[in-house]
C-alpha cells in the first residue's frame, strides 16, 4: 500500500509545473487531490485527464472568498485535509539595486496577509 492511500491533499497552483508534478504524484500515489488555481480551462483538463481522484476548485489564494469556496466545498464533500501543498507564489520582481525598505515592505506584508489567510482556511475546513 502506498504512503498516500486514502490521504487527502490540497494543492495550490496545481495546474502546471511543480504543482501539476505534484498532483499527478499524489494520484499516482493514491490519495485524492483538491487542485485549486486561477486557470479554470486549465484545471478542467487536468482533472479530466487524472480521474476521479481529482477535484478542482477555480481561485485566487489572495482572496478569501475565494478561499471560503474551497474550504466550504472540501466540507461539502465531507473530506478533510491531510496534505497542504502551499504551492502559489506571488512575487513582484526589482533588480537588487533597485530594492527599497518601502518594496521589501510590501513584500513581507503582503506574504505575511497571504499566509494569515491561508492558516484562516485551513481552521475553518476542521470545523
């Protein structure tokens, strides 16, 4: 048996590169995947071309509506998480000599609102 049979997974960003590795893996593996991204086509292939194992939520991690469509599906489907695979990032990119205390700032602001409401949504998918 595999180490992921019966887990239940969450990735975000799962609909190309590390993310969509990720998701195949885990399938492969055996558990089952929440894939949420912004790319609805996107998503809709990949969760075709996978199987049932998939599930698929279309969103944007920054947003917490967003957020609350996903966790409130996850319920709905009277699953619960075991595997977070945070994999979105979100970076705004300035050559080194052009960084300022001010663009750091908002860098480390807004990772830190991103990680508050991801840590949000996943208190909420326990209840």
């Amino acid at each position: 048996m595999s180490r992921l049979q019966n887990k239940v997974a969450l990735i975000t960003g799962g609909t190309s590169g590390i993310g969509l590795a990720t998701v195949k893996r885990f399938v492969a593996e055996g558990a089952f995947a929440y894939v949420f991204a912004r790319r609805k086509e996107e998503l809709e292939k990949m969760a075709a071309s996978l199987g049932p194992n998939v599930a698929t939520v279309s969103g944007d991690v920054r947003n917490l509506d967003d957020l609350d469509r996903l966790y409130a599906k996850i319920a709905a489907d009277g699953k619960k998480l075991d595997i977070v695979v945070a994999n979105v990032g979100a970076v705004d990119s300035v050559k080194l000599g052009d960084v300022t205390i001010d663009s750091f700032s908002h860098i480390i602001t807004r990772r830190h609102a991103d990680d508050s409401a991801r840590e949000e949504g996943l208190e909420r998918s326990k209840e």
